[in-house]
C-alpha cells in the first residue's frame, strides 16, 4: 500500500485489510468511514477508555490491544496518570498500561488478559474478579489493592510489591512471584499450584486454605505466616507438616 493509499484508507477499510473480528465491527460505526490516518491523529487517553469500555460492554474482543499490536493506534495508556479510574469491566487484553498509575482505580471484572503493566502502580485499587492471565506486572506496586477472587493464573509478577494485598480466593496456578513482596497479604483459599515465589518475602501473609502444592517456595520468607489447612502434599516448609490429606498443620 502506498503512502497516498494509506493516508486515505477509511477506518472500515482498515480492519477489513488487517481482518478484524466481525464482532468488532461494531466498535466503529461512528467513524468507520473516517480515515484511519484522521482517527489515529486524535487518538487520546480518553479515546483509548472509552473504547475499552464500550468493549467491555459487549462484544469483548479486547479491540484497544488489537489495535496497539497491529501498529494503528499509539499505547497512550502507558505511563499515563488514571489514578481513581473507572474501568471495571473494561476490556484491556493485550494493552500496554507499562509505567501507568492506577492507584485507587476501580478495575473490577476488568479483563487484562496478555496485558502488560510492567512497573504500574495501582496501589490500593480494586480488581476484584479481574482476568489478569499472563500478564506482565513486573516491579508492578498493588500496595493494599483487592484482587478477591482475580484470575492471574501464568501472570508474571516478579519483583511486584503486594504488601497488604487482599488475594482471597484468586487464582495465580503457574505465576511467577519471584522476588515478589507480600508481606500481610491475605490469600485465604488462593490457588497457588506449581507458582513460583522463590525469594518472595510473605512475613505475617495469610494463606489459609490456600492450594502451594507443587509451588516453589526456594528461599521464600514466611516468619509469622498462617498457613493452616494450606494443601501441601510435599510439605517442605519448616514448622508445618501436612496431614493425611495434605493439609499442612503446625508442627
């Protein structure tokens, strides 16, 4: 395509060329005949919301991070201020939110599968029932933020600060936590199968309940630590020994 081509090329004509979804399509009615070059040039922060919510909404094709992987729209969302944002139930699938401050924003049943927020900060917000498979939050700071019942099953989040961190009941089987600090956290009944937390600093965390079988807990800092009916078949943390059903008790 040329550069004349491309400077005229609609919004429709675009996504038929790069074979979006058809369930997207809807997506861009209002400026499906505009020219992408013309939608891209006023591209902002608010548009890039917006558009995360309205897919949110329905069809839920996580349309803002097809856009920034294909080139057509710049990742405006990183490093951006969204601190008491409202984007729950927002779709952000493979948005780039790296170096974004989200503190306090309300990001419930928000989907940010394959996302990436590399050093954010959302301390103190709320994801409660978020996706967050196979993210990236590496550095990322969740400081005091909720994420009962979240699923963040093969997410990457080493070196993450979740101190205070509210966790109950999420799901994090196969993430990487390496280095990450977690100190008071509470992950009562959280699934934690074959994750990896070596050297994860969890003093006082709360994991009651909580699935570690498998998990690597290889130089891991668990001083006052409650890890009582936690499924552990394999044991291997001092001062807890599992039960006949795997469940550890102290001693």
């Amino acid at each position: 395509m040329t550069t004349t081509e491309t400077k005229t090329e609609t919004v429709r004509e675009a996504l038929q060329r790069l074979d979006a979804c058809k369930e997207s399509l809807s997506l861009w009615e209002a400026v499906a005949d505009r020219p992408i070059a013309e939608v891209v040039a006023g591209w902002t922060i608010e548009a890039a919301l917006d558009l995360a919510r309205r897919d949110g909404a329905g069809p839920c094709v996580g349309a803002l991070g097809w856009l920034e992987s294909h080139g057509l729209v710049p990742h405006v969302l990183a490093g951006a201020r969204l601190d008491h944002a409202r984007l729950a139930g927002a779709y952000l699938d493979g948005a780039s939110l790296d170096g974004a401050r989200l503190d306090h924003a309300r990001l419930d049943s928000a989907s940010l599968v394959d996302a990436s927020l590399d050093g954010a900060r959302l301390d103190h917000a709320r994801l409660d029932g978020a996706s967050l498979a196979r993210a990236s939050l590496d550095g990322a700071s969740l400081a005091g933020a909720s994420l009962a019942g979240a699923y963040l099953d093969h997410a990457y989040l080493a070196r993450a600060s979740l101190d205070g961190a509210y966790l109950d009941g999420a799901s994090l089987d196969g993430a990487s936590l390496d280095g990450a600090y977690l100190a008071g956290a509470s992950l009562a009944g959280a699934s934690l199968a074959g994750a990896s937390l070596a050297g994860a600093y969890l003093a006082r965390a709360y994991l009651a309940r909580a699935r570690l079988d498998g998990a690597s807990l290889a130089g891991a800092y668990l001083a006052g630590a409650s890890l009582d009916g936690a499924y552990r078949p394999e044991g291997g943390i001092a001062g807890w020994t599992p039960d006949t059903e795997g469940r550890l008790r102290r001693g």
